[in-house]
C-alpha cells in the first residue's frame, strides 16, 4: 500500500498578488476626457451590480459605479464631474 500523496494547498492567506496600490499615474486604458481633455482623472465607468471587488475599486475612486441603468457613456472624469 502506498500512502496517498499529501499535497499541501500553498494557501496562506498573506502571500496574495499584491499590487502597488495607490500610484496616481498608472497608464490605464481610458479615454481623454472630453471636456478637460486629460486622461489623469479619468476612470472607467462600471455599469450594474459590482462584486466586492468592484466596489473596493470604486472606494479607491478607481472605477466610477454607473448603476444598473446603463447609459452610453464609458468614462468618467473626477475633475469634470462628468460621465461622456
Ligand atoms: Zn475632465
């Protein structure tokens, strides 16, 4: 009889890919905004009902919560205060 293969799940909890948080700048795939023409304060717009992670982001200011009525608008601007 052999003993089973004991395969411990590398699972503790610390070591989760981690990402720098908080760095300003970050080359993000969003588009000029449309009245200030800048990109810095620009944030994509996530439309319906967002998973925890998605609101941690949005607590971040990283996405911008567009509810479950979606409008044609992507992109919203912190500065502008606008969605376009
Ligand atoms: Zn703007």
């Amino acid at each position: 009889m052999q003993h089973a293969h004991y395969e411990q799940k590398h699972g503790n909890g610390n070591l989760r890919g981690h990402k720098p948080a908080g760095r300003g700048n970050g080359k993000k795939n969003v588009e000029a905004c449309s009245y200030c023409g800048e990109k810095d304060e620009v944030i994509p717009i996530l439309y319906g009902f967002p998973t925890h992670a998605g609101f941690m982001r949005a607590e971040r200011g990283e996405v911008y919560l567009g509810g479950c009525e979606v409008s044609p608008y992507g992109f919203f601007c912190k500065r502008c205060d606008r969605e376009f």
